[in-house]
C-alpha cells in the first residue's frame, strides 16, 4: 500500500513510500537534499520497516531536533500503527 508522510522540521516537504508485508519500497522525499534522500531512500529499499526504524529514528540534523531518516523512522511507525 502506498503511503505519504508530511514531514516536519525538515528540508523535504513529505516522504512516499510502499509497504507490503512490512517491507519498505519505492521510498520517494520530496525536497530535501537530492544527495542524502536518494541515499536513504536506496538504503532502506528491500528493507524491513521494523530494521529502517531502529537504524534511523532519533538521528539529528543541526539543532531541528528531527532529520529526514529520523521522519523516515517517523512515517513507517505511522503506517504500520494503520496497518
């Protein structure tokens, strides 16, 4: 199922992303910096949601409080809190 993330604190405005079988897929931020995203966005592809959470919630960016693998870790709880 596809699911999207408003993010907050952040440079990307919202991450999209699929979940099937508590496997994360076709992650996609928009905004942010190109660089990072794509690089969290590829690391994570295959993963499961469960193991992207433990890796990249409370990583910070600067003093924001949040980063964009820390919203990662965000939008996948919320999805699978729906699930």
């Amino acid at each position: 199922m596809r699911h999207t993330y408003k993010t907050k604190n952040t440079c990307s405005r919202s991450i999209e992303f699929d979940l099937e079988d508590g496997i994360v897929r076709n992650i996609k931020f928009n905004g942010g910096c190109m660089g990072n995203t794509q690089g969290i966005a590829a690391l994570a592809e295959g993963m499961k949601a469960e193991d992207v959470i433990k890796k990249c919630k409370n990583v910070q960016c600067g003093f924001r409080g949040t980063s964009c693998p820390d919203q990662l870790a965000l939008a996948l709880e919320t999805a699978l809190e729906r699930s």
